[in-house]
C-alpha cells in the first residue's frame, strides 16, 4: 500500500487531516458532497457550471452530447479537487492547515500526528 498525504488543520485538541487523493464520494455526489462539507460557494459554482453546460448543450449544440460532458467534468474536477475544497472550507473557518503528515492509513497519519506534537 502506498503512504498518502495529508494536511493537518486546526488547534491541537481538535486536529482534522484532509487527505491528498481522488474522493470517489465527491465525483460520484459532487453537489451534495459540496454542501455536506459546507462549501457553498463551491457548491453554487458547480450547479451554475453544469447549469450554463447543459442550457448551451440544448440552446446552441443540441445535437451535441455537452450536458453529459459537462456534468462530467464537473464530477471529475470535484473528485481530484476534493481535498483542496476541503482545505479551503477549513481556513475560511479559521482551521488553517499546520503540518502535512504521511501514512498509509488515516489511523497511521493520527499516529504520526500525535507523535510529533508529544516530542
């Protein structure tokens, strides 16, 4: 198994890692996925994308397939942008990132974690 990425956010009692890695649940629920981490910017320019895709798909190349591409890259562009998202939701709530661990599990990453704030 290859070691993963993550950023720690937040006040040391409290710690959040965010994984560096494509996030099936948000290529798969990408709107939903938005509004379950809070990121409502995020999430009304993903619906404003898909919707202005889609309207051009039927107005102006309806014999294209633009809808289902856009939704596409919508969902893809959430799946590997996960993490970034996820960071930026963090900071603007006042959770700035303050270290980046490896591991190859989360249970590893809080391992590491806790090992370098005791020493």
């Amino acid at each position: 198994m290859r070691p993963i990425a993550y950023t720690v956010h937040g006040p040391l009692p409290e710690i959040e890692l965010v994984a560096e890695r494509f996030s099936l649940a948000a290529f798969l629920f990408g709107p939903l996925w938005l509004l379950a981490q809070a990121a409502w910017i995020e999430a009304v320019l993903w619906l404003g994308f898909v919707a202005a895709g889609i309207a051009a798909g039927i107005f102006l190349l309806p014999e294209r397939p633009l809808p289902e591409l856009t939704v596409l890259a919508a969902a893809l562009f959430t799946g590997f942008e996960a993490g970034e998202i996820r960071r930026r939701v963090l900071a603007r709530r006042g959770h700035p990132a303050i270290g980046v661990v490896t591991g190859e599990s989360r249970a590893d990453a809080v391992d590491r974690v806790v090992l370098k704030v005791r020493s």
